[in-house]
C-alpha cells in the first residue's frame, strides 16, 4: 500500500494580487476560516511516512480546495462576488494545479497495480455553535466502502491502544462520504483508493503547533496501521 499525505487548509496566506479583497479580512484569516491551526504542524510529522505528500498554505478564503467546483461554498465571503474571469483566474492558477497534482500521483500509483492510502490532515474548532464537540480525533471515511472501514478501524485501534484518553470518533465531527477531495477522487478511482480524512481537535493546538506526543502517538499509530 502506498501512502499519500496531504493538507489542504496550511495556512492563510493570501497571494499578494488578492490582498485588496482581504483588507477587512484579518479577524477572519487569523480564525478557523481561515485555516486549520495545527493541521500543517501534524502533516510535516506525518509526511515522513509517506510515498508522497502535498499541502497548500493558501487560506481557504480564496478558494476552498477541500470542495468541488460546483459546490456553493468554493469561493468565500471576500472572493464569492468577483466576475467569472477572475474566479476562473484563481481555480486556474491556485485550485486545479494542487489538486491536479495529487491526481496525477494517485494515477502513477495505480497504473503500477499499487493500492494508495491517502490521509488528509485536517483540525477543527473545539466548540461550534456554542456546541462542544465531544471528540479529540475524527477519522473520517465512506462507511460502503469496506476496505477504508476496515484501515479506518484497524487505526482507531492503534490509536486507543498507545494512548487510552485519546477521544476518537469516526465520520465526526463530519461525514467522510460529504463533499470533499476524498469524495472526488473515490469516483476518479473506483478501486485500489482509500480516502481517509484526519480531524483533530483544536484544542491541542498552541501558536499554530501540536504537542509532540499526540504527534508521534498519531504517526506510530499508522504505521502500525499500514502493516
């Protein structure tokens, strides 16, 4: 099995030709809106394992790239009202260059008979909607798909079994079968693709950084996992 690693939502960073559009914006770049605080710092330790591995630092307030093209949320609050030639100037230069680029990967991967095994790294915020999220680490994936349940299952196990306390839900605090980049590429790649996505908790995140033990706890995890 060949493992792909990637991080859509890095950083929030904005390319400077966009920054007028985003004068207003810094509450919200700085926010969850803006990023996932601690995904990159989980992703740099994760990525040691990987046959590949890709990650973005553009906010996704210029484009989300965890959604689909039709999807009405793609473009935010700040770039959601821009003529349709600029929208297609970002998809072209921000949007379809990364996720193009793990396609490609996944493509080479399977043309050689090879199963790959792709984790995005993603975190969220521990209360939303004044609703606390009772969960420390969400692995989500399609529950029809046998072969991402079983790995899905196989790693919670890992998980428990280095650190008991750890609070680990699936398909929470979303649906891993919900629009997303592991949903379009389970339909590009019907069969020898898992797509797993990896939620963790943002309460663990200190100045954009992870604790070193939940890292390695994580990382150890899936290596056993994949054995």
């Amino acid at each position: 099995m060949k493992l792909i690693i990637t991080c859509e939502h890095g950083g929030n960073s904005i390319p400077k030709e966009y920054s007028p559009f985003f004068k207003t914006a810094s509450k919200e770049l700085q926010s969850h809106r803006g990023y996932d605080p601690g995904a990159l710092d989980l992703f740099n330790t994760l990525k040691t394992l990987a046959t590949y591995s890709h990650f973005s630092t553009n906010s996704r307030l210029l484009i989300e790239l965890n959604r689909s093209l039709h999807h009405k949320n793609l473009f935010s609050d700040f770039t959601k009202e821009l003529k349709t030639l600029e929208k297609q100037a970002i998809i072209e230069h921000y949007y379809l260059p990364y996720r193009n680029a793990i396609e490609r990967e996944i493509t080479q991967q399977i043309s050689k008979k090879e199963t790959v095994l792709h984790l995005s790294i993603h975190s969220f915020i521990p209360v939303f909607n004044g609703n606390k999220r009772s969960c420390d680490l969400g692995i989500l994936y399609d529950s029809s798909i046998d072969n991402e349940k079983q790995w899905a299952t196989k790693f919670k196990r890992s998980l428990q079994a280095a650190d008991s306390n750890l609070h680990i839900r699936f398909n929470y605090p979303y649906l891993g079968k919900a629009d997303g980049f592991t949903t379009y590429l389970r339909k590009q790649f019907p069969d020898n693709y898992l797509g797993i996505e990896l939620e963790l908790n943002q309460k663990f995140t200190l100045q954009n950084k992870i604790p070193f033990a939940l890292k390695n706890t994580i990382l150890q995890a899936i290596k056993k996992a994949l054995n």
